[in-house]
C-alpha cells in the first residue's frame, strides 16, 4: 500500500561499470562460504542410496544376513549379520537382536550383544544394552549404555617372514683343486 511504488519498478542486477583504458585492470571475485571441518550429521535421506532399508511400521522376526549397508528404523527381532558393511539403527529403530558388522551405528535401541570389527558409535539419545566387541568406540553424551566394552586391537596383515638364506653349500669329500694351478705349483 505505502510501497506500492517500489513493487511496480523492475529489479536491475548489478553491472560493474565498464573500466577507462587509462584506468587499472581489477577482477572481481565471488567470495566463498567458509565451510566446517566437522562432518554434518546424517539424516534418513543419506542412507537411500546404496543402502538397504527397514522403515519404521516393518517389525522383522528372525535373522538378516546384510552384503550391503543396513538401515534399520522399524523393529527387529533375531540376529543381525553385516560382516563387511555398515549397520546403522535408525532413531526410530527399535533391534532386541546379537549384532556383528563392520562399524555400527546407534541412534535408536539395542538390546543384545554387539560385536564391530571396526567401530561403533552410541549417538545422542541412542540406548544400548550389552556387551560390546570393537576396535573403536565412541559414545556421544546424553547416550545410555549398560554392558562391558572389549576394545580389540585390529590384526595387522601377515606378512610372510623372510627366511635366511643358506650360505652356498660346498661338496663333501676332498677339496677339488684347479688342474693349472696345480700343474704350476709342480714346477
């Protein structure tokens, strides 16, 4: 009503005024956003792609054999295995199961033993009951946890020992002699 005026103008975008041949070059830059070193936390949409999903109204009662990346945010019942991949439970996840995987992730409830060869993390507002088998752990505050913890230290890769060579093995028996040398020695 007051700024009726200003509506009805055209928005113009900005133009540098073009530059005299007598007066100095000068580029212009766009400044970048600074941007945080810390990872941002990882919502439902992150866990789409390349990951299989539990969603909240699914209720699972048995065993689950993952070759993929688990994300579970319903309930779950048995055991859960993802030897070589990721097991993340959601906020809304809600496992009373034994758990092996790679790295485990808690934003919802455990109830059972958990075993990681990697890493498990006990996020904010996460509850976990039992015992716990890792490499590296990390419990944020405000998380509950109820159990033992038995940090295992990874098994570097063999390496097959080097053997020491034999030094050269000379025949048995009388030494043999160089028929020339032998022939000057006589002389």
């Amino acid at each position: 009503m007051w700024n009726k005026r200003r509506e009805e103008e055209p928005v113009r975008p900005y133009t540098p005024p073009s530059p005299s041949p007598m007066a100095p070059q000068t580029e212009y830059k766009k400044e970048s956003a600074p941007v945080s070193s810390i990872p941002p936390a990882r919502t439902e949409s992150d866990f789409r792609g390349g990951t299989a999903a539990i969603g909240k109204a699914v209720k699972i009662v048995g065993q689950i054999f993952s070759r993929e990346d688990l994300y579970v945010d319903g309930d779950l019942e048995g055991t859960v295995e993802a030897l070589e991949h990721k097991l993340t439970i959601g906020p809304h996840g809600n496992v009373k199961a034994g758990v092996k995987a790679r790295e485990v992730a808690v934003l919802g409830s455990i109830q059972g033993n958990v075993e990681a060869t990697e890493k498990i993390e006990i996020r904010k507002d996460a509850k976990l009951v039992g015992d716990i088998r890792t490499a590296r752990i990390v419990i944020e505050d405000g998380a509950y946890f109820k159990g033992s913890i038995d940090i295992v230290k990874p098994e570097p890769a063999k390496v097959a020992p080097k053997l020491p060579q034999p030094p050269p093995q000379q025949p048995s028996g009388p030494p043999i002699v160089n028929a020339q040398a032998a022939a000057s020695d006589k002389r």
